[in-house]
C-alpha cells in the first residue's frame, strides 16, 4: 500500500571525527578566527548611536538598548526592525499551566536598556560592548546581559553573550536573538535535524543532515496558532534571497525559527484563519528553547527540558553577502 522508494525507518549514530562541526560551519568558524587586514571601518558615535561605517557595509547600534538596529549592505536597509534579545514564544497548547506565570512575569512585554555601551577600533574590526538588562513595566530585572558584537574587517558580524537570569521568575519560553529582515530572504537551507519541526523533546522523527525549504514551507500551520517550526541542533543556516545571502554559524548547536509571522500574532490570534503575515522574514536564533512537553493531558515539563538556569552564554557569528 506504500510507493517504491517510500522511507519506513531510520537510524544514525555519530561518527568520532575532529571536528562535530559540518562542512560549511568549520569553513566559516576558521574563517572568521583567521580573518586578517587592518579594520577599514569608520566608528561614528553621537547621544543616541553608534555606527560602524565601511564602503560596503553599515551597522547601526542604539545606545538606549545596546541593540542592533540597523544593517545596510550595498546600500540596501536589512533590518526592518531593532533585533531583538527574546525569550518569549507564542504558548503552545501544552503551555496552558505555565503560561499565566510567564505573563505575570511580563515575558511577552519584556524589552532591553542598556546600562553601558561603549566601542572599539581593533586591528581585528570594530568592538562594541552592551551591559543590558530585559526589564518590564513596574518589576525587577528579569535578566542581565553582557553582550559583544564584534564587526570583522570583511564585515562579519560576531555576537558573544553572557546571561544571568534572576532566578525568582518562572523558568524561561526560551533566550536567543530575533531579527526582522528583508522580507526578500525565502529559501532557508541548514545543517542540523530536519526536515520537519523538531524541539529538545521532541525530535526523534528527525535525523541530522543538510536540508533545504522555502521559508513558507517551514511554518506548521496548527489550528489553534502556537509555537511551531523551529529545528534544533544546528551549526549552521542559510537564508537567501535574490540578491542577498545570510548565513550564520556557532561552535555551539543552535535553533532557528524562519517565518512571516510574528510571535505576538502567533499569541494573540485564536484560529489559523486569522494570522496576518508580517512584512519582514522574522528569524528567531534561539541558544535555548524549552521543550514543548503534554501538560495539556498529562505531567508537568520534565526538569532537563526547563530553561531554569542561572548563568549560560552563547555565541553566534553572521556573515552577510550580495
């Protein structure tokens, strides 16, 4: 009753090599630690910003938030919005218990300030330090932030971090970074589990490999609009456009979420039918992603899978081509 060819059961199993990174990910990891050449950049700073300038690429930093919040490439604008330090995500059905304490925690509201920021001309490129805090509306902070971007010479972007959370909070939706980006980027190609949706407790259907999808394609359309879509486990993705190329890399696995819709019309709309699209592909780095669990019928998220830390940090680098 099954077509020729059709796949009824798979294994893997890891092999001990030099390197656990992929091909494109090692090549770009080494790129990057090697990179040479003076930095050409131009470092301009006035009350509310910081920009790197160079002929072929501009950064834009604000002061208020120690954020990105602009990149130009060949004269092109690619952030239709700040980036964004994000941990919440649009409650899946199995986080109806949870999901009351992560809003009185105001993680759905939460936005960045900035304490320090301050940059650096190197040989290496430009420096720009951030101590940012996410803070909501009448409480504490919910946590605390070191965060570093580093612009290569060639203009590859490097983000270290370093996150103390303020353990009196519920444990976190999840902690990475949001971008929204020239709706333009629609095919995604990645290395890590796939092809479908996968979550650190719910993955056994995928295998490790290279895939490839068209950033509508990635969306899993539920009918009660939730968290949906991401793949875990990856050192290394691709968005692509016509004209435009981003790629990004961690010596650390990471999960990305590629769409066009946004976790706050994820939130707060009912029924599928009433998603609008956003204008930009939102993509979602995510360092951490809780699992999705079955507390709607069954026990609470097990404890390996809760993002209750105290301190974690995480790296990601960007590279962008035309």
């Amino acid at each position: 009753f099954l077509e020729s060819g059709d796949l009824l059961g798979f294994d893997e199993f890891a092999l001990k090599n030099q390197s656990p990174h992929t091909p494109r990910a090692l090549e770009l990891v080494k790129a990057v630690t090697t990179v040479e050449g003076e930095g050409a950049a131009t470092i301009t700073e006035d009350p509310l910003e910081i920009c790197v300038v160079s002929a072929d690429y501009t950064y834009h930093f604000s002061r208020h938030t120690g954020m990105l919040t602009g990149i130009e490439l060949g004269g092109k604008e690619l952030l239709k919005q700040p980036a964004e330090l994000n941990i919440w995500r649009a409650p899946t059905d199995n986080d109806m218990y949870i999901r009351p304490l992560w809003e009185r925690a105001r993680y759905d509201r939460a936005y960045p300030h900035a304490y320090e920021v301050h940059v650096n001309g190197e040989s290496q490129g430009a420096v720009l330090s951030a101590k940012v805090a996410l803070v909501a509306k009448t409480l504490q902070p919910l946590l605390k932030a070191d965060i570093e971007w580093i612009i290569r010479p060639d203009g590859t972007l490097q983000v270290n971090a370093k996150v103390c959370r303020d353990t009196q909070f519920p444990e976190l939706p999840r902690l990475g970074l949001r971008f929204f980006l020239d709706k333009s980027l629609q095919q995604a190609t990645w290395a890590g589990l796939g092809p479908h949706e996968s979550y650190i407790d719910k993955r056994r259907s995928s295998w490790h490999g290279r895939f490839e999808s068209s950033v509508s394609d990635l969306f899993q359309n539920y009918l009660r609009p939730q968290e949906n879509g991401s793949r875990s486990d990856c050192d290394y993705l691709c968005l692509a456009g016509k004209d435009l190329k981003i790629e990004v890399v961690s010596e650390d696995v990471f999960s990305f979420n590629a769409s066009y819709y946004c976790q706050e019309e994820l939130t707060t709309k009912p029924h599928d039918y009433q998603l609008t699209e956003a204008d930009s592909t939102i993509l979602c780095l995510d360092h951490l992603m809780a699992g999705i669990g079955s507390q709607s019928c069954g026990p609470k998220l097990q404890e390996k899978y809760r993002l209750d830390f105290e301190t974690t940090t995480f790296s990601l680098t960007i590279r962008l081509s035309n």
